[in-house]
C-alpha cells in the first residue's frame, strides 16, 4: 500500500510524541549556583540526568533502553574528542549537534523512531556562558533560554517555571519550584555547580539535599 512520505512523516513523529508524553518530565534550569537538573522519577535504580563529560550533564525522557544507548554514545563521542584534541573541544554544542544527527538519521530513514526527548546543559565559567540545547525525536535543536523542559505536561511545567523565574535563586528555591511545578515527591536531582575548583562539575544530589522527604 503506497503512503506519501508527508503521511509516513506525520505518522512517524505522531507515534514518537505519543511515547514521549507517557513519560514523566525533566527540567533543567539555572540557578545562583550553576545548572540543576531535576526529574520526576520514581525509580531509585534508572537515572534520566547523568554526567557526560567535565561541565556537560544529559538529561532525557521517553523509552529507557533507547536514551541510555544515547547517553553511553555520547560519552564515547566527547572522549574521543577529548583525546583525540583537548578537553575544552568537548562542548555542549558538538555533543547536541552528534544527537541531532544520530536522532535525525533514525527518525528520517527507519521504520520506528526514537522516543526519546533530550538536554544537554553545558556549565560556562560565567553564568552567561551557560548553555542548554533540546534535541527532539526528530533531531530538531532548540537553545534555550534559562530553562528546559522535556516529557509529559512540558508545556504547562515550562510556564509555572518561567512566570517569575530567576536564575539568581539558591539550589533549594530552585528545586522547590520544579517539584511544586511537577506535583511530585519523588524527584531524581544534579547540579552543574560553578566555583568548585574541580575540572569535573557534576554531583548527585542526595535525597535530603534535594528536600525530598
């Protein structure tokens, strides 16, 4: 049965959005301190915000075994380039452009997408040289400004976020926005903290860091 690629097209991001809304939602945002990545996530064994490399975090949404596969990629991708040039070729730029391609390649020339939604925040060494990029399921980057959202709800979670945000406030206001914002107690939190003196800026929070009790 012949389908038009615009239908196949259609069809295909349809069944990519659908997967992705089941999924509860990540948000990334910037506070006094640096970048924080908060997830509503129930599991205490699968993590949706990861470390990829020195001042760059992941975070995603959507079908676990696709987004881990993304993420392990991603961590080969900025090691070579670490190694192969310096550390400081590592950006969150290149790393978001290499999902794009891989995210864009799968969704324009296979049958099933992924249903995956992802962010890479990249730590500056000035709040001004923060940087945060959403990938889609379909490869499309978005810069975003101050804060990110991905998963189910994203577009009221994004709204509650930005109406009086300030990307001033200390970690425990900044938190307590995102779980107000996402109605959950069981949230999975990270930092990309600045003025750390460490060349690696990323650390788990624990749940009592995160006021989650």
């Amino acid at each position: 049965m012949y389908v038009s690629p615009e239908q196949l097209m259609l069809d295909r991001a349809e069944f990519a959005r659908k997967g992705i809304a089941r999924g509860r939602a990540v948000a990334v945002l910037r506070y006094g301190g640096g970048i924080a990545m908060v997830a509503d996530n129930h599991s205490t064994t699968l993590n949706k915000v990861s470390e990829i490399y020195d001042r760059i975090g992941f975070a995603a949404v959507g079908r676990y075994n696709e987004f881990e596969a993304l993420r392990i990629a991603g961590i080969r991708h900025a090691d070579l380039r670490g190694y192969a040039y310096d550390r400081r070729d590592v950006t969150g730029r290149s790393l978001a452009g290499a999902y794009s391609q891989q995210l864009g390649g799968v969704f324009a020339s296979t049958e099933k997408p992924f249903e995956v939604e992802l962010i890479v925040a990249e730590l500056g060494d000035l709040p001004a040289g923060d940087v945060l990029y959403r990938i889609g399921y379909d490869g499309v980057i978005s810069d975003e400004t101050d804060l990110a959202v991905i998963g189910g709800d994203a577009e009221r979670v994004t709204a509650e976020l930005r109406e009086g945000f300030d990307p001033a406030a200390p970690l425990g206001e900044a938190i307590g926005r995102v779980r107000r914002a996402l109605s959950s107690t069981h949230l999975e939190a990270a930092v990309l903290e600045r003025g750390t003196g460490r060349r690696r800026v990323f650390r788990r929070l624990s749940r009592d860091e995160a006021n989650l009790d």
